[in-house]
C-alpha cells in the first residue's frame, strides 16, 4: 500500500436514507490509484461519475466502506483534519475552471496556498509563478483572468491545481469546454506534468480519444 494515493475499499453511496426515494448511486466500488499514475474514469450521464469523484476527493463522503488517501484512513477523520488532508493532497481541475475572474493569473494560482497559509509571502509568489512559466504562461501572470483565452483560463486551472504540490489531482471534464486544439493542449500539459513531477491524475472524461491517452481507463 506504500504505493497507493488513492484505495477504495466497497465504497457505498446512498441518497434519500430511510425514505421510500431511497437510492443507491455507488454499489462497492474497489479501486486502487497508485502513485504516478494517468488514469481515466468514464461512464454515461448518471452512472455516478460526479458522486464518486465527490467522495475521492473529500467533498462528501460514502455511506459505507473505506477511503484511503496516502495510505490515511479518511473514516476516522473529522472535518477539520479532512479538509486539511484535502488542501495539502488532492488538487482540483474542473470542466468550468472556477477562476476569480477579477484576480490575475498569479493570484489565482496563489490561492490553495493563502488558504493553507493564511497569509502571502515571496515563497508562495514564486512558487506560482514557476508554475506559471512551467505552463508557458509567465507573461500573462499579470493578467486578470477574464481576459485570458478559455484554453489559458484551464492552464491557470491546472497550474492552481499543482500549486500545494498534491500527491493526487482530481480532474473533472478538463477539455470538456474546449476546442480541439486547446483540449488537446490541456491534456498534453497534464501529462507532461505527471510524467515530469510523479503526480497521479484520475480524469473524468466522456471522451474516448481522451481516455485512450491515460495508462488505463
């Protein structure tokens, strides 16, 4: 298990608990995520894609069974050490990239560590703006996120996703927004960030071509 970012042990989620709507999303799931792995979780519109991702990424948790990230047992955790294992293991990329449209590219991805941090300082700056150029981005730090293009928007995504240096980063429709080419550069630039930093990504994605790209679906 030394190896394992991520295990999940007959994970169960229901909704509507007691009531006669009661309904089961997740039925056990298993599965296991090891470190510097590229994987792609894919399935059809309601097959519980969203609601697994949630509990993976301690939004939520399961009704039954057991979590394990970097080998912590999340059961026994409460909200605050969870949130914390959170902020410091899992890094978060959605198919909207949730962007403060009014703050710069560097402040956006400042942000995961003022939050953790409570307040700035040069080392966080610069830990973003290294991610920044690392994202061929550096000369639009300066630049509010509104007036970035969609595909620059998901690269300021990406590169606060990797800001506290998470073990894991969970990715939701990364592409899904985008056009051909800037989704094919999105996830060019994740892989290169796995293959380069050993972080693991699992990748929600409708996508074939997209999952065909990942070490196993």
């Amino acid at each position: 298990m030394a190896d394992d970012v991520l295990r999940l042990e007959e994970v169960r989620k229901s909704y509507n608990i007691g009531k006669p709507t009661e309904t089961e999303i997740l039925h056990g799931i298993d599965m296991v995520l090891r470190r510097g792995e590229f994987v792609a979780l894919i399935g059809p519109s309601g097959s519980g894609k969203s609601t697994l991702l949630n509990i993976m990424g301690l939004l939520d948790r399961p009704t039954s069974g057991r979590l394990f990230i970097e080998g912590q047992d999340t059961n026994a955790l409460d909200d605050r050490p969870l949130t914390q294992l959170r902020g410091r293991s899992i890094g978060f990329v959605f198919q909207h990239h949730l962007l403060i449209t009014a703050f710069t590219a560097l402040e956006n991805v400042m942000m995961p560590m003022l939050v953790e941090r409570g307040f700035p300082d040069a080392s966080m700056k610069r830990r973003a703006l290294d991610l920044l150029i690392g994202l061929g981005l550096g000369q639009w730090q300066h630049h509010p996120a509104n007036a970035l293009s969609g595909g620059q928007q998901q690269r300021v995504a990406v590169a606060r996703a990797l800001a506290m240096e998470p073990a894991l980063v969970l990715a939701d429709e990364p592409t899904g927004n985008l056009d051909t080419k800037s989704a094919e550069g999105v996830f060019e630039l994740m892989r290169e960030v796995n293959r380069k930093s050993g972080t693991s990504f699992l990748v929600v994605t409708h996508s074939m071509e997209v999952a065909r790209g990942c070490d196993r679906i």
